[in-house]
C-alpha cells in the first residue's frame, strides 16, 4: 500500500494513520503538562523502549513490578497514538512519563507553557536506517520499503514517518529551555549503561545507590529486557507485525550499519549528512 493510502500527513510529516486519529491528535494538541513531568523524545529506532525500561525503574527505586505489570506503550505512553486518549493519563500521579516522536516544533501550547523536563535520545542515523529497514518490512501499518536504495533515499530525504532525522534532531538541538532537557545517545547507553543510568537519575533528581543503580542496568540489558514480555512487543494484537519476520527488539548494538550499507551507500549518507549538517556545532559520539 502506499503513503497515501497508510499514512495522515500532520505539519507536514507522515504519521501511521492506523495509530494516529484526528481523535487522537486533538488529544495531543490539547494536552496539560505539569512542570514534573518527563518526557522521552526520540525519533523512531533510536532508543525508545529502552528508555520505557529504564526511566519507570528509575521513579520506581528500582523496583521491578513498574515493568512487569504494563506493557511499556502503557507505562510510558506516546501521547500523540490512539492509546493515549484511553489511559485517563490526567488521573496519574506524578511523575508521569511520556514518549513523543514529534519534532519540536510540533510540540502543544501546553508544553512550552509548563516546561516538562525532557530526555532526548539520538542515535546514528546510519543504525536509525537499518533498523528502520528491518521494521518496515515486518510491520503492516507502515508502507513497504522496498529495495535498500529505495528506502535510503527515502530516508535521507525525510519522506518516512516522523520526517526528516536531520529536522527532527536539529529542531531538538535549538531547543529552548535547554536546562530542562538532557541530551543522551544510544551509543553512551551501550558503552556504558550503568553510567548513563546514573545521569538520568540525577537529570531527574532522584538519588539511587550505586547498588540500585546497578541492579537497573543489569535489568535493562538487551538481553534480559528482550525476555520481558511487557517489553518485547509479543502481546501486540495480530496484524501490526509479523514476528516471524524479525524480531521488534532486534539486536540492540551499535555499528550495526557496517553490516548492511554498501561502501557505495555508506559514502552517498555521508555526502549527505555532512551537507545537512554542516551548521551543527553539537559533537555527536559517532561522528
């Protein structure tokens, strides 16, 4: 099926129109935030659920039963999906915690009234591709890739769900208010959890033992986390994936890239990033 046919365009980016309701945007638009609120902002395939793993953790001191007793879409719900509108979220007692894909500048009027605290995920967009490659040829709701060159040239020309990679992280970048919000790669979460989990905690202000500490990182491992069942995606209902196909939570590395760009493309990416992202002075950890 094709992107007219799947996707709504919403200021101007494609969103899955099967979790994306007018019902469901209203919702987002008109949403209150409260200052102690958090909010995990990523673009797609760059660090989401785990950061659904980590963060109820964090709130919780460490204790297990906040990822084993909801599904990470329910513990840490995006608010611009269908889901959102049924959660009665406005009865939850602080903390809460919400997951956004959107850009900056499709934030709500409530947002940059209150000024939540954010958390902001980048990944390298060459593992944001393939992974995206890989999703989109498992789950139904999104359009085909079709070839590689296919989707990598839709990829760097922002023609996917959620836009462009390279508008989505500099709009987060020039971000105000950036005493709320703490940037963090994936890559810094792979090289050294238990040292990402600890800025978190004091980003958020709230003290953990190096044992507890510890004992999240531990938890949030690819591994253990890929067995949690409220966290792996096996009890979204028939239809939106084929697991058969591959796995929602795949491998979890970084680099993985190597593995699947041509020299060729490799080059023609970075051509192409080095062009869109010459004025960003922010030094990333893959560059």
């Amino acid at each position: 099926m094709t992107e007219a046919e799947l996707y709504t365009v919403y200021k101007g980016v494609f969103l899955p129109t099967a979790l994306h309701s007018p019902e469901s945007l209203k919702y987002y638009e008109e949403f209150s935030f409260r200052p102690d609120d958090i909010i995990v902002v990523t673009y797609p395939k760059s660090g989401t659920t785990w950061s659904q793993e980590i963060l109820p953790l964090i709130l919780s001191g460490g204790d297990a039963a906040a990822i084993e007793t909801l599904p990470n879409w329910d513990r840490v719900p995006w608010l611009e999906e269908l889901r959102a509108c049924v959660l009665d979220l406005e009865q939850r007692p602080s903390r809460r915690v919400f997951a956004t894909h959107f850009h900056y500048n499709m934030m709500p009027p409530s947002f940059f009234k209150t000024k939540p605290q954010v958390i902001y995920i980048m990944r390298n967009p060459k593992d944001v591709f393939t992974s995206s490659f890989h999703y989109y040829g498992m789950a139904s709701y999104l359009v085909n890739p079709g070839t590689q060159k296919e989707f990598l040239h839709k990829f760097l020309d922002g023609k996917i769900m959620f836009g462009s990679w390279f508008d989505h992280i500099k709009g987060w970048l020039n971000a105000e208010d950036q005493e709320r919000i703490l940037y963090i790669a994936y890559e810094e979460m792979i090289m050294d959890l238990q040292d990402s989990v600890a800025r978190l905690a004091q980003f958020l202000e709230r003290p953990l033992s190096s044992e507890v500490i510890e004992k999240i990182a531990e938890r949030c491992a690819f591994k253990n986390m890929k067995q949690n069942k409220m966290s792996n995606y096996s009890l979204v209902p028939p239809g939106f994936m084929d697991l058969d196909k591959s796995h929602f939570l795949r491998k979890g590395i970084a680099g993985d890239w190597k593995n699947q760009l041509t020299v060729a493309e490799a080059e023609y990416f970075d051509a192409v990033y080095k062009e869109k992202m010459k004025d960003v002075k922010y030094k990333f950890v893959w560059d």
